[in-house]
C-alpha cells in the first residue's frame, strides 16, 4: 500500500496524486469516467477533485456534469468512506461569487449531485476580492459546523487575501484554510513561488497544485512538427516556442530514461517533491493514462534530478 500524505493540518489522508475530475462529463463519457474513477481506485488512489462548474462550458452542458458522475459511480461501487471528495464553490452559472448565501447554496447542490451528506475538502474555486473574506470564512463556518463539509481551502487567491482569510479564522476561532490550490507545474513556477508559497508555508497548508502536467505538454507528447488532437493542444503547445519549455523537456527526456520512467511521472516527481506539496492533480480521459499518473507515487528522485530539472525550468540549464 502506497503511503499516504496528511494533507494541511487536517486529519486527511490522500495519495500523492489527486485525480482531476474536469474530465468527466466533457472528454470523458460515464462508461469512460467510471472505468477511469475504477482503475485510479483500484492502484491505490483515493483523492478526487472536481468543481460546480465542471464542465459548464461544453455546448449543451449546465456544469456540475463532473460532480453528477462521481456521484453515480459513489453510489454504484459504494466507496464513499474509501475516498477524499473536494469541490469547488464560485463558477457555476447559477451559483456564481462567493456570497454567504450563495456558497451555502452551492454546497447543498454539490451535495445532491454528489449523492452524498458531506465534501471533505471544499475549495472556493476563484476568489471575489469585493466580497469580505469575514462574510466568505463565515459561510464556510457554517458548512462545517452544519457537518456539511469537513475542511476548506482557497484556490486563484492572491498571497494577501489568503493571508487576511486565514487571520480572520485565527482571530473568530472560524474554520481555518487546511489546503491551498496554485496553478502551478515546471513550466510555470512563478505563479505559486514566492510570496503566495511562503504564506502556505506558514500556515501549514497542503499545496494541490493544479495544471500540473501544463495542460498536457509536460507528458512530453507535443513536440515540434507533431499534431496532437486533443481539446488542450494549443496551450500546451505554446511552451514548445519558449527556450524554457524546450529545457524542460530535453531535462524530462534524459532523466526518464535513465530512470526508466514516463517523462510525466518524472514531471508529476518533480512536484510532488516541492515544499508545501501534497499531492499534483492530474485528469484522465482513458485508463491508458493512468499508469503514468499513478507511478509518482513510487518515484523519488534524487536532490540531483530535481536540480536538473529546477535549473532547466529556471532557464539556467
């Protein structure tokens, strides 16, 4: 059995990679998320992350998709106890920002598409800086004082904000941010290092980092001259034109084969092995991705790899 991570300062215990649930209702049909949800399960993982929103922007969708399927297949395997649940409240088109009222409302929507009586770790998706952080906190007090939800976190919010959500909690004795969900990944560190990474330092939050394959580019299959029909080619196609991409993958290409390992476990090792990480999300739309995913869970590189691969995502390869 495969080590579990404590995630925050909260009691959960989830496996070093989270299982992005965007797909399910977009790319991937029921039949397809089930037999995904049931391979991911089955080699030991147990986090699953999804969204209200999810996948509101497919034509003919309504968002909540995600959450209506992870819901059938609770229902149908029976492994509500086996599993960590996270959501997200802001983005769904009848429930947007993050008003008291609105996140109460939210989460008793999630709740029933789920088939379940509680989310255990419930993000707001995108922060709504007009919206006090003492009237959000408040709400999401309620939640889990209401047994609604277990523990809460923040995503797409800036280092201060965090920082005052976080005082309030510790000042009203609210329930305190256990999780923290950056964009980040090889290619793009700056968007989580520095002044948002030392507050989840601090604070003892439990990084969860989303796009953590770069919208596929960091599995090392876009490459130059090669097409790719995936909904996500042209933003991950995009590092392939900047020196810091090319350094990525050339680091990517020789430690995978020294290791004998697919370039995104050794990208998905990289971030699992950055401070404050818990566990990467990464989605699949078949079980043929999965292995790759699930390996990171038994790769540890070594100081020396991961300063490779650090200096080519600096651009001082």
């Amino acid at each position: 059995m495969t080590s579990l991570r404590s995630l925050g300062s909260s009691d959960l215990e989830v496996f070093p990679l989270a299982l992005g649930g965007n797909v399910f209702g977009w790319t991937a049909d029921e039949a397809a998320s089930f037999a995904v949800l049931d391979a991911y399960t089955a080699g030991g993982g147990n986090f699953i992350d999804t969204a209200d929103s999810y996948s509101a922007w497919v034509e003919g969708n309504e968002g909540g998709e995600s959450e209506t399927l992870i819901g059938r297949w609770l229902a149908a395997r029976g492994r509500r106890d086996d599993v960590v649940i996270a959501t997200k409240v802001s983005q769904h088109p009848r429930y947007q920002g993050l008003s008291a009222d609105n996140i109460k409302a939210a989460a008793d929507a999630s709740l029933q598409r789920l088939g379940t009586d509680h989310i255990d770790l419930y993000y707001t998706h995108f922060d709504q800086p007009d919206v006090p952080v003492e009237e959000i906190i408040g709400a999401l007090d309620e939640l889990v004082r209401a047994g609604k939800v277990r523990y809460i976190a923040a995503s797409n919010i800036t280092a201060a904000r965090l920082q005052e959500s976080l005082d309030v909690s510790d000042r009203e004795g609210l329930a305190r941010y256990v999780a923290l969900q950056p964009h980040y990944n090889l290619v793009s560190r700056d968007t989580y290092e520095g002044e948002l990474e030392q507050v989840a330092s601090r604070a003892g939050l439990g990084a969860v980092p989303y796009y953590a394959l770069a919208s596929g580019f960091l599995t090392g299959k876009y490459r130059t001259g090669v097409t790719v029909d995936s909904p996500r080619a042209q933003g991950a196609a995009r590092h392939l034109e900047t020196p810091r991409g090319q350094a990525v993958l050339t680091a990517l290409d020789e430690i995978a084969k020294e290791r004998d390992a697919e370039i995104a476990t050794v990208a998905l090792a990289w971030l699992a092995a950055q401070p404050t990480v818990t566990a990467p999300i990464a989605s699949a739309r078949t079980v043929e991705q999965l292995p790759a995913l699930l390996a990171v869970a038994g790769l540890e590189l070594t100081e020396s790899e991961l300063q490779r691969l650090s200096r080519a995502s600096a651009g001082r390869a």
